[in-house]
C-alpha cells in the first residue's frame, strides 16, 4: 500500500513535468537539430523518466541524433535497465558522451556508455568499476555470484550488438576495472575522444549506424542546431532528493520538527514543515531502495527524544536513541556502492546536533515546570501592597490596581504603608509588614 501512494505521487509529479516540458518546448522546424541531454549524479528513476522523454522529444522532432552528456558515479539496477533498453530501441542515433573533464562513467554508468550506437569520452574522464552491488541489504554469495553472472552476460551482449570488445566489458563488471579516457579509446570501448560538445558533433558527423527497427542511418550534423533538453523543475527537484544524504537530511529536518511540535503544541508551523520534509524523505528512501530496518531503528530514536522531555529519565532514554539513530543511519545504505551511500560525516553532525537539541528541550521544559507563577492568585503571593485602610489587624489594601480585603499578621499598619502578601484565601489576602 505503502508503495503504491509513493508510486502515485511519483506518476502525478511526473505528468506535471510532462506537462511543463511540452508547454517549454524547443523544436526545430525543419528537424535539422541534434537533441542534448545531460545527466549529473546518481542514475535513479527520474533520470530514466528523464532520458527516455528526451529520446522521444528527438524522435518526434526527426533530430539527426540524440547526445547525452553523462557524469555518474553509479546508481539503481532497475533504473540502468530502463536507459539502456530505451537507448538500445531508439528510432534516432543515440551517442553518450562522457563529460565534463573529470567526469566519470562508472558503474549504471558504464552500462549506458556500452549501449550507445556511438560513445565519446573527454580527457581525465573514466569508464568502468561496475562491479554489481545491492541496495538496501547484504546480498548472499550465491545471490552476489548470480547477480554478477548476469551483469557480466548483460554487459557483453549490448557489447556485441555494439561491436565492442566483450573481455573488455567482462573485466569491468567482474573485476571492477576501470578505464582512463585514452585506454578506452584504444581499446574500442569507447569510440574516440572529444574536448568538448563540437568536437563530439564534428566527429559523428558522417558516421553510419542501425538503429533497433534495422534502418541503416547516415548522421548527417552539417548545418544541425543544437537543443539543449534539460530537466524540468519537478524532475530537477526529485533528482535533488533522490541522493542518500538529501534523503537523510530530509529525515532529520522531518524528526526536528516533529519533536518541536510534540513538545510545543501549537506552534503549527515545525509539525508543517516536519510533515512535508517526512513525506518527501519517505518518497527518496522509497525510490533509493533503503533498508528499512535503519528507517525503522531512526524512528525508534525519534520516539526516545520525544520520551526524554516528559519522563524524567536523566539522559539514558537520550542516549539509546543516539545509539538508534548512528546504528540505523549506517545500515540505512549499508551494502549500497559509495555513491549510494550516507556520508559519516552527515552522520555524526546529526548525532551531535540531536543530543545538543533533546537536552535543550529537556532544559526548556524543566525551567518552564519550577518557574514561580507569576499570573493569577498564586502570582501576587510574595508581591508588595499598598494600605488602603488601617490594618487593626484588618482592612483594604491595593494590589496591582485592585483592591482585596486583608488582614495583618501583627500589629497595625496605617494608610500608604507598604505590606507583603503570604497567603491568598478565596477572596482575602493575609499580609505581614514589610522589612
């Protein structure tokens, strides 16, 4: 149940992206354009939802081909599948082009790079280490053995299609190695070097390709305007969110809240945001395959802070939930690849920041419980009062502009004298002089 409402949601903000990206859209008339897309971070769902609608924005514009600017550390399976299956049945040229200088195409990445009909790399870029790796949960041998056992088959047989060198593939998968730019270009992995987008649209030019349905086509750039695809605003949005650290930033703004509002009812404004911030967390650790026992074990830690500050535990309930929050914040990604993985960092700042908070509200409530009333009958007890009428023992004395009838412990006090309330009984106050 859980996961359809998320797959719901997801549908819905992606049919507004849909909807946002046709009413923005740029499209050649005459369909001379080459279509560029561009891919930075993590490969997870909306990046193939991403991927496949600007293949068909090309499709449908007749672009001369389909360039996909690609810098990943790695990402989904599931979502690596979907890309290069829409790129492996593309009706136009796709060509991958591995870019900035410094970017990397490694793991999910090296997958989309192989499945290209051609493949570009600029200088100081990588390809390789896709070595399978769960998410969420430690994978048995046997499971680890048959997972790489596929991706190894996978990979060599879009390698073939492609007419790239299998071992080569093989090595990446199987053994996690990885490739400079120039090492790649030798070795036919990738099909040649390009310094920037130019060069890349220079180099396919005259380049021959089949595409899936067997039409044999000619990649003719001269005189192709280039578009630029990007993401929409909701699609750059749940790219944003779908990182670990984003997810777990989100989780912690989302107990910051909550605890707040449990603590101070009323306050309306950290329960709002608290409920945004623990939806859009659940949607990214859904979408990111997280284990849920560590959801399970930081919720577990939320509800021990929210007990410390009404059960006077002196810090031990604070303490067990430090230690559920640093346990299941580390398993939360635990057998994931490090791209997919919560920073230490992150983790230990958050532990620090949640037991600094917890005690503050515990101090905040135990001075708000031992504060002196200063409101009300019990509020003017200890307070000063001017004498009214003589005091023989009793009379009429003013207090904070009222007036209440008194009586003196001892002696007599006259008009204008200054006495100090000890007691209130119902509508009389029992005074003694002042000092």
């Amino acid at each position: 149940m859980f996961r359809l409402v998320l797959r719901t949601v997801y549908l819905l903000c992606l049919a507004l992206g849909l909807i946002l990206s046709l009413t923005g859209g740029n499209v050649s008339a005459d369909g001379r354009e080459i279509r560029v897309l561009q891919v930075k971070g993590n490969i997870v769902p909306v990046v193939s939802d991403y991927i496949s609608r600007g293949i068909s924005e090309a499709e449908q514009a007749g672009s001369v081909a389909c360039i996909i600017e690609l810098d990943t550390p790695g990402g989904l399976l599931n979502s690596t599948e979907d890309i290069v299956r829409r790129i492996m049945n593309a009706g136009v040229p796709v060509v991958v082009y591995v870019y900035p200088h410094g970017a990397w195409a490694a793991s999910a990445g090296t997958f989309i790079t192989v499945s290209a009909h051609l493949s570009a790399m600029a200088p100081a870029t990588s390809i390789g280490a896709a070595h399978p790796v769960s998410v969420g949960e430690e994978m048995p041998a046997d499971t680890q053995k048959k997972a790489t056992e596929y991706s190894v088959a996978w990979i060599q047989s879009i390698a073939e299609k492609r007419g790239r060198d299998p071992a080569l593939v093989e090595a990446a998968v199987r053994e996690s190695k990885s490739f400079t730019a120039s090492q790649a270009v030798e070795s036919k992995l990738v099909d040649f070097l390009a310094d920037d987008l130019g060069g890349v649209i220079r180099q396919i030019d005259g380049k021959t390709v089949t595409l899936a349905d067997g039409r044999t086509v000619t990649i003719d750039t001269d005189g192709a305007v280039i578009v630029r695809s990007e993401m929409n605003g909701v699609e750059n949005f749940l790219h944003m969110i779908s990182h670990p650290n984003m997810a777990y930033i989100l989780m912690t703004v989302a107990s910051i809240g909550i605890i707040t509002e449990i603590s101070n009812p009323g306050l309306i404004f950290p329960g709002v945001i608290g409920g945004i911030c623990l939806f859009f967390a659940f949607y990214a650790l859904g979408v990111l395959n997280a284990y849920w026992a560590g959801v399970l074990l930081i919720l577990l830690a939320v509800g021990l802070f929210i007990t410390e500050i009404f059960v006077p535990a002196y810090g031990i309930l604070t303490t067990g939930g430090i230690i559920s929050l640093v346990i299941g914040s580390l398993i939360l990604f635990s057998e994931s690849e490090a791209s997919m993985q919560v920073d230490i960092g992150l983790i230990v700042v958050t532990a620090i920041f949640f037991a600094g908070f917890v005690a503050f509200l515990v101090w905040a409530t135990i001075r708000g419980q031992t504060r002196k009333v200063t409101t009300g009958r019990e509020g003017i007890i200890g307070q000063s009062a001017i004498v009214k009428t003589a005091l023989e023992p009793k009379g009429m004395v003013l207090v904070e502009g009222e007036l209440w009838k008194a009586e003196l412990d001892s002696g007599n006090a006259q008009p204008g004298e200054e006495v100090v309330i000890q007691k209130v009984d119902n509508l009389k106050l029992y005074v003694t002089r002042k000092k």
